[in-house]
C-alpha cells in the first residue's frame, strides 16, 4: 500500500525547535558521524529526493522513511541557504571524527612550546573551514577577510597558549592542563565575528514568515554571532575541562605509567565520547532559524518594513549559522 505524502514538508524538522530538546534530537540526527562516509552518489540522491518532494513529483511507491532518510543527508551535507553541498571536514557531521582527533592531541601535547603552538595551529584550521562552511551564506566574505579571520584567530590561539603556559609553569599540573581550553575559547571569540564580519558590518539577510527577503540587519547579525560563539565554547568545555581531571588521575596508576603510548590514543577516543553528545547539544543551544521582533531591528529598518508591510510583520527570521 502506497504511503500517503500529500500532507508531507521536506523542509519542516521532524522535531519541534521551539524546544531544546526538539533541537538536540534534530541536530543529534543530521551532526550522526557516520554520515560523513555515505557516498556522494547516494548524496546526489538524497537532494534530487528532496528537490522532487518540494515540487511535489516524489516518484511513486516513496515510503515516508525513504524521504526522512534523504532529508537526514541533505540537512547534514548541503548548506540550508545555498543547497550548495559542503565540503567534507567543514560539515558539522565531521565535527566529531576531526574534533575528537585535535582536541585530543591538544590536551595530550601541551607541555612543550612547538607542541603547543602546532596543535593551536592545526585546530584553527579546522575552525577557519568549519566557520567558513557554515556561515550564512546570504552574506559573501571575501579571500581576504577569510585570511585575515584565520590569521588574528590563529595569532589569537597562540599567544593565549604559550601566555598562560608560562604563567602556569609553577601553578599545580591540572591548571596546565586547561590552558588549551582558554585559548580554543579565547580563539572562537575572534575567529568567528571575524570570518563573518561582514554580516555586522552590511547586515544579515532577514525574512518575513514565509521567506521573502525584506532587509539587512546588524543587529540580528550580532545576535546570531554571538549564539554561534557560545554554542562552539559549549561545545568543547565539558571535553576540553573534565578530560584533563580524569587523565590527571588515571596518569598516576601504575599501569597507566607502563604504557604512556596509549595516553594520547585514549585521550582522542575519550574526547569522541565527550564531541558524540556535545555536538548536538551545543548546536541545540538556540534555534537555527532565529526569531527576532522587529522592534529590536535598526530603527531605518523597522521604518522600512512598516512602511511596506504595516503590522503584518511583527517578526523577522534568519539564520544565524552554526
């Protein structure tokens, strides 16, 4: 018996996000790791699936899971505002294998200078792509504020590093350990306003509730920034502050010391463990399509919109990247 899809959105979230936990079971769906390994031909697929469905030409005998499925590779592998697919180690679907790898080796290697600013190095790399491929895409950056972006994160990253680790050379060895913590999270402050600067300097697309284009704003650009900061902190703290507590007391056992090749290795697979659960939440923190009242908005903009639109509009949607 063939499924009934006339009632059926490709474009609405099977979770509610109005809800945290609605969002954190959406994104712990399209943030699912092994997504990374599907092949592009079923990827390719998966956007015809989801372009048919929208026009409403679904080939006949499509069940509702087949969609649901498709929808689950389009969300984690193509860009919500171009349709675009990302690039492989940008997609939050990545953030797991690659996040766990770096974290892990900088929380293991932070004793030694070159170390310390390699690993800072390779890990703003990694942030530089993923904010890069997860910007709102509205609004075009140019090569040269991408470099500058990495450049001040990366200079950022560093000097905070190699700062606190000499001022912490007497403090007891758990504080050394949390100083790769302190520069990711002094790095994300930088690196992120600045790879996406130009929505606070032109403004990011805003919407009416049925997607039509009604202005630029700043001050939506500086709140959605701001949320996507606080969710990457989020994101990394519990991996990045409770794993040095456990290896600190794990390094003192007396088998742990027989095999110290191992420690590096645990410590990546302990940091999978923390990045499986994180992502999704700290994605979940706020909602991907932001509301904001329009009275919030520039004051020329809120003269704009109800010269043209009157009360009509009481709320203007964006969104706000990852």
């Amino acid at each position: 018996m063939e499924a009934d899809l006339s009632g059926f959105n490709i474009d609405e979230p099977r979770w509610d996000q109005c809800t945290f936990l609605g969002r954190v079971k959406h994104f712990f769906n399209i943030t699912d790791p092994r997504t990374v390994l599907v092949p592009e031909r079923e990827l390719d697929w998966a956007k015809v699936m989801v372009e048919k469905s929208r026009m409403g030409v679904v080939p006949p005998g499509t069940q509702v899971e087949q969609l649901l499925y498709a929808k689950k590779l389009y969300d984690s592998a193509f860009h919500p505002d171009t349709g675009e697919k990302m690039n492989v180690i940008g997609r939050m679907s990545f953030q797991v294998p690659g996040g766990m790898i770096i974290t892990g080796f900088m929380l293991q290697f932070y004793r030694t200078m070159p170390a310390v600013i390699f690993w800072q190095w390779v890990n703003q790399s990694f942030n530089a792509l993923v904010n890069y491929t997860n910007r709102n895409a509205a609004s075009p950056t140019s090569l040269r504020q991408m470099a500058l972006s990495y450049i001040t994160a990366t200079t950022t990253a560093v000097a905070t590093a190699v700062g606190m680790n000499m001022l912490t050379k007497r403090a007891p060895p758990l504080v050394g350990r949390w100083v790769p913590f302190a520069a990711v999270a002094a790095a994300n402050c930088v690196n992120i306003p600045m790879m996406r600067q130009q929505e606070l300097i032109q403004g990011i697309c805003v919407k009416d509730r049925n997607h039509n284009e009604i202005g630029h704003s700043r001050r939506a650009a500086a709140i959605g920034i701001t949320q996507v900061v606080v969710s990457r902190i989020t994101m990394a703290a519990p991996g990045m502050i409770l794993l040095p507590v456990v290896m600190e007391r794990l390094e003192k056992l007396h088998f742990m010391k027989k095999v110290k090749v191992l420690h590096a290795p645990l410590q990546v697979l302990l940091c999978g463990c923390f990045l499986i659960f994180m992502v999704p939440v700290a994605c979940g923190l706020f909602p991907q399509k932001c509301e904001l009242s329009v009275s919030y908005l520039e004051p020329e903009l809120q003269d704009t919109i109800k010269a043209k639109y009157g009360e009509l509009v009481p709320y203007v949607y964006f969104n706000k990247g990852l």
